[in-house]
C-alpha cells in the first residue's frame, strides 16, 4: 500500500512539474505576443503616416514615381501580412522601400524645407524610434521563449506541446551588407 502512495506522488509531482513548465511557456509565449502587439500599435501609427508623406513628396518627385510605387507597394504587404512572421517579413521590405524614399528626398531641397513635409517627417522619425524601442521589447522576449524553448528539460516537452523557437525582429539581411559597410564620408 505504501508502494502505491509513493508512486502516486511521485506520478503527481511529474505532473506538477510538466504543468508547470507548460504554464512558463505559455507564459513566455503570451509575453512575445503582447510584445509584437505593442509593435502593431507602432505599426499602424507608421502605416497611417505613409500615405500623407508619399502625397507631400509626390508633386516635387513626380519622375522618381517607381520609388514612391515601391513604397506604396510594400505599405499595402504589411497592412495585409496576417503571421507575426509575415509581418516581420513584409516589414523589412517596407524599411527598405522607405530607405529608398529617403535617399531620393535628398535630392529636393525645396521638399526637404516644405513645412508640411518636415513635420510629416517628424512624425515618421517620432515612430522609426518608438518602434526601435517596442522591437527590442520584443526581441528581448521572443528571446527569452527561445531560451526556454531550448533549455532542459523544457526541450523535451517544447515540441509535444507545440512551443518552437521563434524569429527575431532584425534589420534584415540587406540592411545589415549596408550597416556593415563603412560611411562614405566626403568634403
């Protein structure tokens, strides 16, 4: 009789145990999702900015509308990307695009003193740099998931339970070739 109140508790505390390695995965999983959300709202804001600066642009870069389509077109993906994955996909193709944007206002100096285009300008920098902050929120938890995804003895239950290491929300890498390189500096 002892034998089997012994295995009872012991059977019990292996169930605790996988419970709750379960719930701490939940848990991790749950933060990353609200991570991404935060990024979403940042997102939007961006999403919304878009269509207001490729307006004020267009009338000084009526030639350069290839840029200005390549933005649009990749503003459409992202609002339309449905997985986090996606998302962080079709975002990346949307910095890019932007990146192209940017380079071409340089061009245009009447445009860069254009006040309207200046605080639409503002407002994009404003949100670049909030989204910087809530995608290394973000990274920091999908981080600590992938940790926990891959840790002992985590590993074993992780994949009956559907948990997998998740992508980070990084630059890209077309946009890492470009940081790599050193700034062309000329007087």
């Amino acid at each position: 009789m002892s034998g089997l109140i012994v295995g009872i508790i012991v059977i019990a505390i292996i169930v605790i145990w996988v419970v709750a390695i379960y719930n701490g995965l939940v848990r991790l999983k749950t933060n990353r999702e609200n991570a991404f959300a935060d990024i979403d709202v940042q997102l939007k804001q961006r999403h919304d900015l878009i269509p207001q600066l490729v307006s004020a642009v267009k009338g000084y870069m009526d030639h350069e509308s290839q840029v200005l389509m390549e933005v649009t077109k990749a503003r459409k993906a992202a609002e339309n990307a449905s997985s986090v994955n996606d998302k962080i996909r079709a975002e990346k193709q949307l910095d890019v695009a932007l990146k192209g944007l940017n380079v071409q206002v340089e061009a245009y100096p009447d445009l860069k003193a254009n006040e309207n285009f200046m605080h639409l300008q503002s407002e994009v920098s404003d949100v670049e740099n909030k989204l910087a902050a809530v995608r290394r929120y973000f990274n920091s938890a999908t981080k600590e998931l992938n940790i926990a995804v891959q840790k002992f003895p985590n590993v074993i239950f992780a994949g009956m339970f559907g948990f997998k290491q998740e992508p980070m929300f990084d630059v890209g890498e077309a946009q890492r070739v470009e940081m790599d390189k050193a700034p062309d500096i000329s007087f």
